[in-house]
C-alpha cells in the first residue's frame, strides 16, 4: 500500500498510475467516463475519491474499488484532528472493541470443596478450592481498545 498517508490519495493516482503509464487527466477522465474537472481536483489533492469515483478507477485500473476508498479513508483519519476532550465511554460489566459492546460473564461462585471420608486410599483430607477462583482478577486493555478482565493467582 501507499508509503505516505500524509499525501493525498490524487498523488498516489499520479506517481503510481498516470507517470508510468505516460496518461494525462483528460486520458483517465475519457477512459473513466467523469469529468476532467473532477480528476484535476482529484489530482491536486482538492477532491476527495468519492465511491462512484472509486469505482471508476478500480474498473479501469482492474482494481477493487475497495483499495481507493482505503487510500481515501486512511488520508481523512490522518488529516482529522483528535480531540482531546472527548472521554472514552467505559462502561462497568462491559467490553469495548471492533465486536461492539459485549457483556462480561459473572464471576463464577466458589467450586465446593470436596470431604473425603478418612481412611480413604490416599488420605486425602479435602480439596481446596481452585486457584482461579480466589484469584484477583484486573482489566487489560489491549492496542485495538478492546478491554479483557483477566485472573492473576497470588
């Protein structure tokens, strides 16, 4: 993929299409059926790859169309300004990420603990209950902003 996200997607169209194939804007906008006017602004980075134009330069390129809108969608995020009053939304008993909101299960109540009558082969005495159940659990939050509850035995 494009090496520069800073540059407009209409660069990426000029250095990696239109100079090594010698093509002019007037010989894409023909063979693209859209207006010369709009693969100029295109070009001088004052148009934004629309869908209908993504299409365009995916069929005639032999592309998906899919790649354009990418270029496109990756060039906006990296010309918007993040705001830093937003506050991230971190709702109690919830997971945030690319699956939407899930709910976290309960913690399970503790394991009974089993009596082993005395005399028994082995001499057990009785079983604690498992580490996992008494242990502490803590939130990780993980680079794609999902959040996990994970146990930690101590």
């Amino acid at each position: 993929m494009w090496t520069h996200p800073e540059s407009h997607p209409g660069e990426y169209l000029r250095v990696r299409f239109l100079e090594p194939l010698d093509l002019t804007a007037a010989d894409l906008a023909s063979g693209c059926r859209m207006p010369r006017s709009r693969v100029s602004d295109i070009l001088a980075g004052k148009r934004r790859i629309s869908a209908d134009t993504a299409l365009r330069l995916g069929a005639f390129f032999r592309m998906e169309p899919a790649e354009w809108m990418a270029l496109q969608a990756d060039w906006d995020l990296g010309r918007a300004a993040q705001d830093p009053g937003i506050v991230p939304l971190d709702p109690p008993g919830f997971l945030l990420g690319p699956l939407g909101a899930t709910p976290i299960a309960h913690q399970r109540p503790p394991r009974p603990v089993l009596q082993v009558p005395e005399g028994s082969p082995g001499e057990l005495a009785a079983e604690a209950p498992s580490p996992l159940y008494g242990a502490v659990h803590e939130e990780v939050r993980y680079a794609d902003g999902t959040r996990a509850m994970v146990a930690r035995v101590e």
